[in-house]
C-alpha cells in the first residue's frame, strides 16, 4: 500500500505535517519572554502535536539546550513561585501544561533592564496546549485555576540548590495580578523575600 493510501486509510491528512509551520511564536509585552502556539492535529483517534523542535525554535531566538524536564503536579489554589537559579547555573524554562490549567507568570529580574521588576502571565492550559519560554534572568510562578494541575517544564541548567532562590508572590513593588489573593503556599515559598532584598546575581 503506497503512503496517500495508508494515510487516507487512517484518516490522516494527505497533506505532509512538513509543509505546515508546527509552531506560533509569539513575543510578550517583555519580548524576551515567548508565547509558542503548536500547531495540533486533531482526528477521529485523539491529536498529534510538536512540543519542541530545536531548529524552529532557534529561527525565532530560541537556541537554547534543555538538559532537564520536571514535571509537579499541584491541586487547585496552589501558588508556586516565584522561583529562579542565580548564575552560573541560571535556567531558561520552556513551560507547558498537560493536565488542567494554570496562570503562569515571568518577572524580569535583571537589574540593568529597561523592564526590571516588571511581569507577564498567561494561562496555560491542557486545552490550549500553548507553551511559555521564560529565559534566564527572570523569575517564575504559577497559580492553579483547574481542580489539579500537572506543568511539564523543561530547563536549561540542571537544579542546583547551592543557587536556587526567590521572590514573595505577593511583593508589591511587583504587582502581580494573581486570580486569587488566598493562595495554598509551601513554608518555603511564603518565606520567601521581597525583591529589593532577594538574592539576585543578574546583572
């Protein structure tokens, strides 16, 4: 059976998958940060889509190597954030959700930026199968809106606990606009710093 006849047979599109850009970037209000929209191939089975391709992303400014994937699982009004690692182990995340939806949120921690201390967020869902890049130098958190929550992140530095450090969700010299002003934190979390005392080693 030639390949048009195995495709027509199994329903999927006669047209090659390579001729459709797999992929929507999409730059933040801080630009550095990147909204990716994947192309989905839905049929009568289930979907078919590209999380990640190294060329397509690198065209857009995304030439990063991920050398880790992590993956929480959290339950509804959980609040996790607002984390980063200091160099030399800083990392870029590339941020997607397989299981609920979140409110995901990058904070610019570079203090020679012309958006230092500045935010974006966007929801993140298992329905929108959108994607969120946040490189180095900026710190991160996320907020559960679905009854649970499982985020797949993949970085660019391994974890390295001798650098890791944070921010308070909630510092107001930030301004997060948070669904929820009540949100489940860990002990760590909530002791986390403001950002004029945070550890940050960003230049």
């Amino acid at each position: 059976m030639d390949d048009d006849r195995i495709r027509t047979h199994l329903n999927y599109p006669i047209t090659p998958i390579s001729y459709i850009m797999p992929f929507t970037f999409s730059p933040l209000h801080i630009p550095e940060v990147i909204l990716i929209k994947p192309h989905v191939f839905p049929d009568a089975r289930g979907f078919f889509l590209e999380t990640y391709k190294h060329s397509d992303f690198a065209v857009h400014g995304i030439a990063d190597t991920f050398v880790q994937t992590n993956h929480s699982r959290s339950v509804q009004g959980v609040l996790r954030g607002l984390h980063f690692q200091n160099p030399p182990k800083a990392q870029g995340k590339l941020v997607r959700v397989v299981r609920g939806a979140v409110f995901d949120v990058a904070v610019d921690i570079r203090p020679s930026s012309s958006t230092f201390g500045e935010w974006v967020g966007e929801i993140l869902s298992d329905e929108n199968k959108h994607m969120l890049y946040i490189p180095p130098g900026f710190a991160h958190g996320f907020f559960v809106l679905s009854s649970t929550a499982d985020l797949i992140y993949q970085v660019t530095a391994e974890y390295a606990p001798e650098f890791d450090s944070g921010i308070i969700w909630n510092d107001p010299a930030i301004d997060v606009q948070w669904p929820d002003q009540r949100p489940i934190l860990s002990p760590k979390d909530a002791a986390l710093p403001n950002l004029a005392h945070a550890d940050i080693q960003f230049k």
